[in-house]
C-alpha cells in the first residue's frame, strides 16, 4: 500500500466515524468537530486521489472543504 492510499484509508474512516458520531447523537453536526473532521477527511481523499486525477471528485472534496470551512467561520462569529 503507497502512502496516497494510506491517506486516503484515513479519510474514509475518518468521514464513517464522523458520520456514525452524528447519526447516534454524539457530535452536534453543526458544530466545529464535526466539520473539522469533515475538513480533515475531504482533505486526505482529495489527496489520495491526485496521482490518478479523480477530478470530479477531488472538485467534490473540495467543495466538502469549503463546506466546512464556512460552518467553522460561521460558528465563530455567532
């Protein structure tokens, strides 16, 4: 396994977890764990996929990305 796979096994547990998390009520999905994770785990896909240029889902996770981004910098203004 090379290390863009790796990254990108990360990810995917890592968007599961988070997943699992809010589905049982354990994280509030507004919050700022929740999109930090979220933040993180569209960013370690993203990555896993440039060597095979995965475009329309790198531009996905990018936009997961950005998502996330808004809802952390709305969060801290309110």
């Amino acid at each position: 396994m090379n290390i863009c796979n790796l990254i990108g096994w990360v990810g995917m547990i890592l968007f599961l977890v988070n997943y699992f998390a809010v589905s049982n009520k354990k994280i509030d999905p507004a919050g700022k764990l929740y999109n930090s994770i979220q933040i993180i785990a569209a960013t370690a896909i993203a990555i896993s996929l440039l060597p095979i240029k995965a475009w329309p889902t790198i531009v996905l996770e990018g936009f997961f990305i950005g998502i996330g981004f808004m809802a952390i910098f709305k969060k801290t203004k309110s």
